[in-house]
C-alpha cells in the first residue's frame, strides 16, 4: 500500500475527525472508501458517456438495433404486463 499526503482546509479537516470520531472509524478508512466510492462513480460516468455516443455515433444505421430483435423485445414487454 502507498501513502498520500493531502494537505486540507481546517474546515474540511475538523468535518473529517469529527465524522471519524463520531462512526469510531480511522479518518485514514474514512476517506479511502470516500476516493474509492468517487472513483468508482467517475469510472462509470465515463463508461455512460462512452456508449451514449457510441449509440448517437450509430443510430439510424445498420448498427442499429435489429428490427426483428426490436420487436421481440416489445412482444416479450407486452406479455409480461397484466390484463386489465
């Protein structure tokens, strides 16, 4: 495992000792699992916006989704709903 030295704002600091102190958990653990959750959130944004262009990029075209396989699909939606 590596170290980081992040120097913080006195508010930010005194937010984290207190919230440390208060769930009884090392600051350290704290904000690990913070920059994790974060990275994580920022991995899968990028993944989002990766595909969504990749779809723009290729709507309308033979890439498209497949009429046949678009149909069945509203077929299987269809049949999954309840009767009135």
């Amino acid at each position: 495992m590596r170290t980081f030295h992040l120097p913080l704002p006195d508010h930010l600091y005194d937010a984290l000792r207190a919230e440390s102190a208060g769930v009884r958990r090392p600051a350290t653990e704290l904000v690990r699992e913070a920059l994790e959750t974060w990275l994580e959130t920022r991995r899968r944004e990028r993944l989002d916006a990766e595909i969504e262009a990749y779809a723009r990029e290729l709507a309308g075209t033979a890439m498209d989704l497949d009429p046949d396989l678009e149909a069945a699909a509203v077929d299987c939606l269809l049949a999954a709903e309840p009767s009135p």
